[in-house]
C-alpha cells in the first residue's frame, strides 16, 4: 500500500496551516527543498542560555528551562538535518550535555522537579520521593540516547569521559534481559547509530536478540500506545529489519490506513489532565506525527507522489 497522491496533498496541506514552526521547517527540508538553516532557527526559539533547550519542545510538557529531555527532541531534529559539529546550537546542546551529567548516579535525570509548576502529561510528573519521573526507572531514557549524541559529535567530548558514559550504558544494556521496553530500545538504537564499529556490533546484537520480544508484533493491539514495528524499525536501513520485515510492512500499511480526513495524523494518547493545556499540544503533536510519518513513508518507498 503507498500513501495517495491526494492523500499526500492533504498532509501537506494540514502541516502548512497548522504545524509549529519547526515541523513545517522540517517537512520542507525533506520534501521541497528547504534549508537546514531554517530548521536551525525553528529550533533557535526553543534553545535557552545554558545550552540546553525547552520552552515546550517536548509537546507534552510545558517547563520552560532547560532538560535533557527536551534537549533530546532537539538532537533529534538536528540528526534529521545532519547537522555538524560546526553549528553553534550543537556546540552549545553537546556543553549542556556535559554539564549536566549526574556524576553521584552516573545518569541524566530527564526533568528537574520545577516541571510540575507547568501543566504536563502525568508520566513527566516529577516524584520528590523517587527523585525524579517515571521514565527514570529506565536508564536509557534519556541517558543511552545522550550518549549516541556525545558519540556523534565526539570531538565536542573529552575522551576519557565519552568512554566512561559509553562503555557504562554498554554494560546496562547486555545485563538487561532480552525484551525491552519501548522506549529503553528506542534509545539504545539512537545510541547505536554512531558509535565505534566494535561497540555497535555489541549493542545491535544485543537489540537483534531482544527485537520480537519487544516489539508488539500483533496487529490486533497496534491501536493503543506501544511498540508498533515500523516505530522501532523506522527506516529501510535499520539493523533490525530483517527480522520482522513482514510485520514492519503490515504496520505501515496500518499507519497509512490511520490518516485521517482531514491529513493529519492523531496522537494515541492523552493527558487526562490540564484539558485545556493538552488541547493545545494535541494540536502541536498532529502537526509533528504527520511530519514524522510522512518521512518514515517516504524511507520505505510508501509515497505515491515521490514516485517512491
């Protein structure tokens, strides 16, 4: 199944009218044209003094300083764009990495607590007992994806550190067992992708071993929040694919079948709180996903329009 030409045309047409400034930045980069430089300033708006960025660019909370969290969304954007270690902004995103390493716990703690003074989904509420949110029960999110950045842009880090962080996060992952959840294999790929070729080798086969356990391979509970295939396997390149190809393919014929009418795609999610906040990012998170699917469509050839 590809995506219609007419149904490409509408996705377009939602991301021009209503995505932030960033998600159409983004989508234009991949599909007119566009200029990373553009995507450099739609991130600008989000990027704080310290480095580090926020102001809401993690859609489902609202904390306006700095986290590593947030800053992770904006390594994301920056990676999409393949973006140099020239570039100030990640000059200055790689220093608010180091900076605020947890040297005690060897860790990145995602939020600092002051998120609960903003509305926010409930899994980023900031727990003064455990010292942090829920994510944090799972090292690798954020702190393995950090790393593949610190590892990206390398000559941004002092050696003795990167290999410390590097080797350590290595080691947290071959003693998990072998299924994972969503987000820790999610982070552990985006660690993968640059490191040295003898550490690669390490992880992936980690991953290999861990794929169908961790990934909801069942079409019949794809409709919930979860590990989907073609979320985990997100391009053609993927050192997993070969292991659940079928699956990856049934799943982008499912994410095609979810656009709806009007263009965009829907979040499967929802805060249950601070309606009149969520609201807002509902609307943020349509224009992101569709942008995001698009791309993902246009890695495997799904687009009609492209020719692809």
């Amino acid at each position: 199944m590809k995506l219609s030409k007419e149904a490409f045309e509408r996705a377009r047409d939602y991301i021009k009218n209503n995505a932030e400034k960033i998600d159409l930045a983004l989508f234009e980069y991949h599909f007119e044209g566009g200029s990373c430089e553009e995507v450099i300033s739609g991130l600008r708006e989000y990027q704080n003094e310290d480095g580090g960025f926020g102001k809401g660019l993690e859609y489902d909370f609202t904390l306006s300083s700095s986290s590593p969290m947030a800053t992770t969304i904006a390594f994301q954007y920056l990676r999409k764009i393949n973006a140099s270690s020239d570039s100030d902004m990640v000059k200055e995103g790689i220093k608010y990495f180091i900076d605020t390493f947890d040297k005690d716990k060897n860790m990145w703690h995602a939020l600092s607590k002051e998120v609960n003074n903003y509305p926010h989904a409930p899994w980023w509420h900031y727990d003064e007992n455990t010292g942090g949110c829920a994510v944090e029960h799972c090292f690798a999110n954020p702190s393995a994806e950090i790393i593949g950045y610190l590892n990206e842009y390398n000559d941004l880090v002092p050696k003795n550190f990167l290999t410390m962080v590097t080797d350590m996060a290595i080691e947290k992952l071959l003693e998990r067992p072998d299924k994972l959840e969503m987000h820790e294999m999610l982070c552990y790929l985006r660690m993968s992708e640059k490191l040295p070729v003898e550490k690669k080798e390490a992880v992936i086969d980690k991953l290999r071993k861990s794929v169908r356990n961790s990934v909801e391979l069942n079409s019949a509970n794809w409709e919930g929040y979860g590990a989907k295939p073609s979320i985990i396997v997100d391009s053609t390149e993927s050192p997993l694919i070969d292991l659940i190809k079928e699956e990856v393919e049934l799943s982008l014929d499912y994410e095609i079948g979810k656009q709806t009418s009007e263009g965009f795609w829907e979040p499967n999610w929802s805060w249950g709180q601070y309606e009149e906040s969520w609201e807002l990012a509902k609307e943020k998170w349509r224009g992101r996903l569709t942008v995001e699917t698009l791309i993902k469509l246009k890695r495997f050839g799904r687009i009609e329009e492209k020719g692809i």
